[in-house]
C-alpha cells in the first residue's frame, strides 16, 4: 500500500504541476483571475498558475480579419443595394477585451453590420459609388471609437462589392444618356452663341466699311466661279453699280 499510495502522490504532484505551467506564444496574452477575481494580464513565455485557484483565458494579439455579410442598403435617394465589407482589428487591450464584452468577435461583426447600413444609408448612390475611400475612413472612425470600451483597435475598413439591382442598372443607364445628351445639347447651344456673336462684330465691322462689303462680295463671286455649274445666279448689290449710273446721269 506504500508503494500505491507513494504512486498516487507522485501522479497527483505530476498533473499539478502540468496543470500549473502554461507557455504562451510572442502574440498571445493570458488573461488570469483568481478565485473569479482579476489578477493580471501575464505572458508571453512561460506561466505559472495555482491549479484550483487561478484560471487564465488566452488572447490573441494578431490583427483579426472580419468579413462583414452582405447588408441590405436603402440610400439616400431611395436605390437599394446590396453592400458587403471587411474589417481589419487587433486586441491591444486584453482585460477589456475578456471582461468588458462576453463575446468581443461577435460583438464587432454585429457593430460592424449595422455601422455599414447607417453610414451608408445617409449617403446617394452615386456618393457610394465615386466616395468609397471617405465612407471606409468614415465607418473605420465610428467602429474604432465604439469598440476602443472593448479594448480593441479598429484599423481598417474596406467596402468590397456594392451591388445593385439590374432594373436600377438600367434605370442609372437610362439617367447617364440623359445626362450626356443634355450636355450636349447645352455645348451646341453654347457654340451657337458664339457664332451669333462673331457675325454681329462681323456685320458692324463691315458696316464700318463699304469697301470691306465689295471685298467680300467678289470673293464669293470667286468661289463661285469655280464650282462645277453652267448657270450662276448672284445678287448684284447697289452699291457697286450706283457710281455707274451717277455718270451716265451727268452725261
């Protein structure tokens, strides 16, 4: 019986001392309480704890990669889209982390969803579509500002599809021509301005001057004449045969 007994007390020292030594990697973090209270945060390297006494959670310190799903989004000006994100976080403060919030992946998946739905529904599609860099910047500082009571850094944010229905696809086709034919419209009438413009400072210009009137009358008689044609029809302007007829007059 010695001997069993002796056995017994070594196996039992042995799983003590098993249970008592924890090694925790460079990224991890041992949060530990005893008797249900917290003590401190140890690690890394090794940890030694009382077996019955002391109990200790692991935390990882690694940026956490988050996938938001995919949010059903009404913008401002009433399109519904379909949005879906991820979102880049770290534990820099591993007490809060274990003991502010029970579940703190949970917790920032859940905030993440509905911080995606709010700032983007304050905003049109178009804002969504050509802004994306501010609305990252914008949901990275609201998630960063909520989670900071958890212990927990929100570095980035990244918008990755944001898909839209295909009647609003075309309806957003349909809107775009509009757009460029009025544009269009709006440079032709510009340029038909400008035109009326240079004929007005054109016509005083020649008004000014008879002569600058002939010149330009016998230059379209030229152009005129080169033209493939056996019949040339032109206005005579009175002002060229009117010194013809005060000299027969004076005859």
């Amino acid at each position: 019986m010695g001997f069993i007994g002796l056995g017994v007390a070594i196996v039992i020292v042995i799983a003590l001392a098993v249970a008592s030594f924890r090694i925790l990697r460079e990224y991890e973090r041992g949060v530990v309480f005893q008797l249900g209270r917290f003590w401190r945060v140890k690690g890394p390297g090794l940890v030694i704890l009382i077996p019955g006494v002391q109990q200790m959670v692991r935390v990882d310190l690694r940026t956490v990669v988050l996938d938001v799903p995919t949010q059903d989004v009404i913008s401002r000006d009433n399109v519904s889209v379909k949005v879906n994100a991820v979102v880049y976080f770290r534990i820099v403060d591993p007490q809060k982390a274990i003991i502010e919030v029970a579940n703190f992946l949970n917790a920032t998946s859940q905030l993440a969803q509905t911080t995606l739905r709010s700032v983007l529904g304050k905003h049109e599609l178009d804002e969504m579509l050509a802004e994306r860099d501010k609305l990252n910047t914008d949901i990275q500082k609201i998630l960063d500002a909520a989670t900071d009571a958890w212990g927990i850094k929100v570095t980035t944010v990244e918008i990755k599809h944001i898909d839209i229905d295909p009647t609003m696809v075309r309806a957003i086709a349909q809107q775009a021509e509009a757009e460029r034919q009025r544009r269009a419209k709006v440079i032709n009438a510009e340029g038909e301005f400008q035109a009326a413009a240079k004929l007005v400072e054109a016509a005083e210009l020649i008004s000014q001057s008879p002569q600058a009137l002939q010149l330009r009358y016998m230059q379209t008689l030229v152009s005129i004449a080169g033209e493939k044609s056996n019949t040339i029809v032109f206005p005579l302007p009175m002002d060229l045969i009117t010194p013809f007829l005060e000299a027969l007059k004076k005859k």
